[in-house]
C-alpha cells in the first residue's frame, strides 16, 4: 500500500460514517457515540471523530475534482460530544462549528470558560436507525406483509 492510502477497511470505515453524517437534518445536532451505535460500531466513539478530524475540504481547482466526501457535502458541525458540547480541537475550531451550527438555527451557548454547548433536547437528532436504513426495514416488511397474505388466499 502506498503512503497515506487508506486500507479497504478503513476506506469503508470512513465511506460509512460520512454517509451516516449526511443523513443528520440541518438544524439538528447528534454525537459521536450516536454516529458510531447507527453504523453498528458503538464501541468506535473516537474513530468518528478521527473521520471528521480528516475530512479534506473541496476542491477549489476547477480542474482538480474534489474527493468524494469533503467538508462541503458532509455536514461535519452536526455532530457534538456526547454532553452537548463542541470539542475543542485547535485554535478557532470550536467557534468555527459553532458558527456553522448557529447559520442553521441551531441555538449555541458559550459559558465563561469559552465553551460552546448545544442542547440535545431542543436539536437533538437521535433516531434508531437510520433514515435511509429505516426505508429499507419497512420495504422488507412489506414484501413480508405481501408474501404472508399470498399465503392466505
């Protein structure tokens, strides 16, 4: 494997998560611990963060096409720690998402200490599965549904 080249694992990994990430409704926030329990990896918090930690921005060369998932079209601001808050992760990091959040309507606080929090309560966005999958469940239980009355004629 060349360096910096993803394994196929990883590839999918990071496939997965971003694709999850995309489903979160603007104006909604979830956690970390969530992406990771709905991609069926509940014990990966971190390794969602370390997706979005890497997610490149697009491309701004018209002649360089952008990846597939960059920061443009994975709406990484949705996802918050497991409290409600944003991590800090670098000088301006965390009032860079803030910003983000607050230009979808998302009400964020910031305390004394300069931490930015976002209530579950009101923007939580925590669904059993998701959207995309739940679709699918209930497609399969109608087949089912049409199978079972097939039998019943």
């Amino acid at each position: 494997m060349t360096p910096g080249a993803r394994s196929e694992e990883a590839w999918l990994w990071h496939t997965t998560v971003c694709e999850a990430i995309q489903e979160i409704p603007s104006g909604k926030v979830t956690s970390y611990a969530h992406i990771a329990r709905l991609v069926g990896k509940p014990q990966c918090p971190r390794q969602v963060g370390v997706c979005l930690k890497h997610l490149p921005a697009p491309s701004t060369d018209p002649t360089t096409r952008s990846p597939a998932f960059h920061s443009g079209n994975v709406p990484w601001q949705r996802v918050i720690n497991s409290k409600g808050g944003i991590s800090p992760r670098g000088p301006g990091a965390a009032s860079h998402q803030a910003d983000a959040l607050r230009r979808e309507g998302v009400h964020v606080s910031e305390d004394s200490m300069g931490q930015y929090s976002v209530d579950f309560k009101d923007y939580g966005w925590f669904p059993d599965t998701l959207p995309s999958e739940a679709e699918l469940v209930e497609s399969s239980s109608d087949e089912e549904d049409e199978e079972a009355a097939a039998y019943h004629t």
